[in-house]
C-alpha cells in the first residue's frame, strides 16, 4: 500500500510538471528532423493555397523546442498544409490544446481534435514504417483540410489533395476511426509563425524518465518503512511471484 501511495504520488508530480511546463509562455521551434532517416515519404501534394503542386515530405517531424537555457526534443506531425515551415529556429511558438491549432484558416474543433488523437493513439510509434508514418501524416492533413472546408470557410479549391491514387493508407486509417473504441492520446499542439505541429507533451524519452522517477521517488519517500520492517521476520514467496 505504501508503494502503491508513494508511486500515485510521483506520477502525478511528474505529469503536472511536465503540463506546466509544456504550457508557459513562448519558446523557440527548430525544425531539425533528418529527412534522410526519419520514417517518411516524398508524397505528391497538391496545395493550391500556397500556390504550390509537388513533392512534400511526409513522416515524422523531429522538434527541438528552446524555453530559455533549456531545451527539449519532440516528435510530432504537421497540422497545417496551409503554411510552410521556417527555416531555423522560428518564434514565437506556443503549446495549445489541441483544438486550438493550427492557425488560420483551419483551426480545429473538438471533433476533428479527437480524430487526431484517436489515430495517434492506434497508429502512431517512433519505429513506425516510412509507409505507415506517410499515411498517418497525410490522414491528419486530409482531417485538417476538410474540417477547414466545413467549418473555416475555406474555399474547396484551396483544400489540400494528393496527385495520384497512393495515400499510403491514409484511407484505412480514416476509416478505422469509425469502430476505434480505446483511449485517445493526450496530444497539445505547437503553433507559430512557420508550421504548425501536433506533439505528444511527454517529450522524447519521457517513458524512461518517469520509470527512473518513480524508482527513485519509491525507494526515498518509502525509506522509513523498509527500515521499519528490515528487522522483522520474512516471509516466504511462492517462486512465480518473485519480483
């Protein structure tokens, strides 16, 4: 039980901090993705409202994100088909909830937020395939595009499309929303002067952190208890227990 509070305790310590930090004031976005090995595709874009038809990159953005002396990396997408990246450290950004991104003209709202965290939370991981990391990318583009036309008032003839039949598997991805029951991703979005981005607020490496948090965290608050019981007989443990 002890460990059990003590565990509760550091978990939710942690997670309010990393909250707070990924929401105060504005930082700095350096767009340092290696396109050369990050999982992704050159994909056949068309994108009439940036006056453009061609190639694009498709996959995984790598972000490195300046608050002051500090610096973090994420991993994210792209939400915005309407603006081009900056080139080099670009600000001011800001961390918003998701539906609150991108900027104009195809800001989202609470549907289409849920629909990019539902993919996220089925399809996304770090080692995904350069096919599938397109796919992902190129659904939240098409969710991003048509929820503009819908609701931003978007002209359908700026909306973003693809040139050519391979979306990657965007199409499955969108379809599976209509039968995905598990959790969301709990995502925030970075928005700015260049393109705007959907990012997991635990940054990279942020998994290892907390397991090392919480055994430190255990093994300190815990302290007056292992030392209480040090001196008391034991018990047996069956072997298939074993911790």
């Amino acid at each position: 039980m002890i460990i059990k509070e003590v565990v509760a305790t550091v978990i939710g310590t942690i997670v309010a901090g990393i909250a707070i930090t990924a929401t105060a004031g504005s930082v700095t976005v350096t767009d340092i993705t290696d396109w050369g090995t990050t999982p992704m595709e050159i994909v056949d874009a068309n994108l009439p409202y940036l006056g453009y038809s061609g190639g694009v990159y498709a996959g995984i953005n790598t972000l490195l994100v300046t608050d002051g002396a500090s610096s973090t990396t994420y991993s994210g997408f792209c939400i915005d088909p309407f603006h081009w990246s900056a080139t080099g450290p670009s600000s001011p950004y800001n961390f918003v909830p998701l539906v609150d991104a991108p900027k104009s003209p195809a800001t989202l709202n609470a549907a289409t937020a849920l629909n990019i965290e539902n993919l996220w939370a089925e399809f996304y991981s770090p080692t995904m395939t350069s096919s599938n990391a397109a796919g992902l990318q190129i659904a939240i583009w098409e969710l991003v595009s048509s929820n503009a036309v819908a609701n931003d008032g978007l002209p359908a003839h700026d909306a973003f499309s693809l040139v050519g039949p391979n979306n990657y598997g965007a199409s499955q991805d969108l379809a599976s929303l209509a039968t995905y029951d598990g959790p969301a991703a709990n995502l925030m979005a970075l928005t700015g002067p260049g393109q705007d981005y959907v990012v997991d607020p635990v940054p990279d490496a942020g998994a290892t952190f907390i397991m090392l948090a919480l055994a430190l965290g255990a093994l300190v608050l815990a302290r007056p208890s292992l030392i209480k019981s040090a001196g008391q007989p034991g018990q047996a443990i069956p072997a298939h227990r074993r911790v």
